[in-house]
C-alpha cells in the first residue's frame, strides 16, 4: 500500500464571504506527482498556500510525512517552491540564487558548493553559474528557480503556475524537464495549473477542484477518459454535450431521443423511459462518412457548418436532427466541404442523469 505525504484532512479556508476551501480532504502518497488544476478562484492555490503555511486553514489539519504541520512556521516544513514570477534575486548570480537557501540554514561553504553544483547539474545549467538572472532566458530562469527549490533536498516540492510567463514551446520543453527531474529524485510534488495540457502530461493523478471542492480525483487517463461530472468533462479537453429523454432501455443499451435523433448508448445503472439524460463525447469520438454511406446505429444524416484547417486535423462544425451542432476533429488528409452534406457517425457516446 502507497505510504501518505501529505494529507488535507477536511481543510476549510474563508475570506470573508468567499469559502475558498470547503472541508477539503486529499491524500498526496510519497514520490506522486500530483496535480491540482481547475479555473481561478477554485481554490487551489489556496490549498497551496495552507500546505506551505503562509496562511492557516480556518479549520481542518495538514499532515507532512504524517506529522501534523498545521500550526508549524513554513520555514520548518521541509517544503521547496518554484513560483510563477521566477523570483530569482536579479543582483545574484545563477550560483548565488541557488545557494542561498543553503547560506540562511547555515550550511557549510564546502558542503554549499558541491550541493548546488549538484542541482545546476541536475538541471543542465553548470555552465552559467556566473551569469545574472537578465542574462538568461525565461526557460533558464525558470530552471535555476528549479535548482533552487531542490538544492537542500527539501521533502516536498510545490510548484505554483511555473510555466504561465513562458511562451508555449518552452512551457511545452519545461513540462518534460519537470517530470524527469521529479522522476529522477523520487520526490513527492504538487504542481499548481489551469492548464489541462500541463496536467495531462506531467501528473501521476490529477485533482480537479471546483468552487473549493474536489471535484474528481484520478490519473490523466481517467479524468479524460471517464470524467464524472459535466464540469470535469468541459474543463479537460474538448466536449460535446446533448440533452435528450431515455426512450427504451434492453439489456446494457439504451435509446435515448435527443434533438430529433435516436441515440444509442450504454444504459445508466436505474434508469427507465423517459427519464432526462446528458450525452457526452469528444470531437474525436464521431466520425465523418460521405453522404452515401448505407445507414446504420448512431448514424445520421449531418450538413458541415464550417472547417478549419488545423494542420494534422481538421475541425468541424456540423448541424444534425432538429439543428443540433457538434464539433467534430478528423484527419486532415480526407477533407469535406462548407456546406456539403454528409453522414456523422457517433463511435462512443456516454452519459449522465439529469438531476430535474
């Protein structure tokens, strides 16, 4: 069984009127990579900055190596940060930045030498010791805040929006460094993003918070593949959702009418005639078929809206039924036309109950 590193145990934070975390309770095990994502104001930087104790929960405990730090200062809590402004000293050099850490606990100079020649090592940055933080590029920047946070081997590393000042090739060649380096070392990490591409390819499991809540908890492919709610789905990847009412239900298929069609789908576990449902699928998960194509399940007769050329693929905007749109992307070697009438074939549909 995979041993706790930190613990969120029913943690609640206010500010004022607004109930940033409300009774938030999240296990974090040794080594993960863990990833708090949602839109702001969801509350997890909020989460962030209780784990790091620059401010206290209104209640609840946080739990370090299973020792209770909820009331300990954050410079005893063993925890290594890397900001999204950098914050580097701009009259340090690279060697200095990384080294005070170790200078204001004191470490000897010999010991503090090796150390952080080990981290810049760590980080491919061993030949620019010498140089200032304006003389280095954000991607180099970013890495010596890295080599800082590790440099005194913390237990914990909290990453909080690192990559949001990068443009999106480095934010994309720093994702990969992230993981390797926290993969090498064997740490434990809390990355804090709204970015859902950054979540998918760095974490272990992902935590989707809302309105200070978690909303989901799972690995990348489980987010993605089986969200459990319509917020997760819209906030990871593309969606298209559809309302209809549960016409017949046989066996594990159901027949569910929405918007003029006749859909089949996997049957929701208590679920009879006529109870309202939400069809859920990716634009990846339909398929577009030329308009002759012979009829069959969860095929329909569709009219494309609009196309746009995305380089690999293409995106489409299609009207079907009684004028329903979806979003669909295909390969880019086969292309239809503006306006051009064709058969959607839905590859897989899942679904949700209506609450009325």
């Amino acid at each position: 069984m995979a041993e706790a590193m930190i613990e969120f145990r029913d943690v609640t934070k206010r500010y004022g009127n607004l109930l940033a975390n409300d009774g938030l309770s999240l296990t974090i095990q040794r080594g993960e990579l863990m990833t708090l994502l949602g839109p702001s104001g969801c509350g997890k930087t909020t989460a962030l900055r209780c784990l790091t104790g620059y401010i206290r929960p209104d209640a609840g405990r946080i739990l370090l190596d299973g020792n209770d730090v909820t009331d300990v200062p954050t410079h005893q809590r063993q925890l290594g940060m890397v900001f999204q402004n950098f914050a580097l000293f701009p009259h340090m050099t690279v060697q200095d930045n990384v080294a005070f850490p170790l200078m204001i606990r004191n470490v000897p100079k010999t010991a503090r030498e090796k150390m952080v020649a080990d981290a810049l090592r760590l980080v491919r940055l061993e030949g620019l010791v010498d140089r200032y933080p304006r003389q280095l590029s954000g991607g180099q920047q970013q890495r010596v805040g890295l080599a800082r946070a590790l440099v005194y081997r913390p237990k914990v590393l909290l990453l909080d929006e690192p990559l949001s000042n990068l443009d999106a090739k480095l934010r994309e060649e720093m994702r990969f460094e992230i993981k390797e380096v926290v993969t090498r070392l064997e740490i434990t990490a809390v990355y804090v993003t709204h970015d859902q591409a950054e979540a998918l390819a760095l974490s272990d499991r992902v935590a989707i918070m809302n309105r200070g809540r978690l909303e989901q908890l799972g690995t990348p492919e489980e987010i993605y593949e089986s969200p459990h709610s319509r917020f997760v789905a819209e906030f990871i990847g593309l969606s298209n959702f559809l309302e209809g009412r549960v016409t017949s239900v046989a066996g594990d298929t159901m027949v569910v009418t929405a918007h003029g069609v006749q859909v089949s789908t996997p049957a929701l576990p208590r679920i009879g005639p006529s109870q309202r449902v939400l069809l859920f699928l990716r634009p990846n998960e339909a398929e577009i078929l030329p308009a002759d194509t012979p009829s069959g399940t969860n095929l329909f007769k569709a009219r494309i809206d609009k196309s746009t050329y995305l380089g690999d693929t293409m995106d489409y905007r299609l009207r079907f039924g009684d004028g329903a749109e979806l979003r669909v992307q295909s390969d880019a070697q086969h292309r239809f036309r503006d306006g051009e009438t064709v058969r959607l074939r839905l590859r897989r549909v899942r679904s949700w109950v209506v609450t009325e």
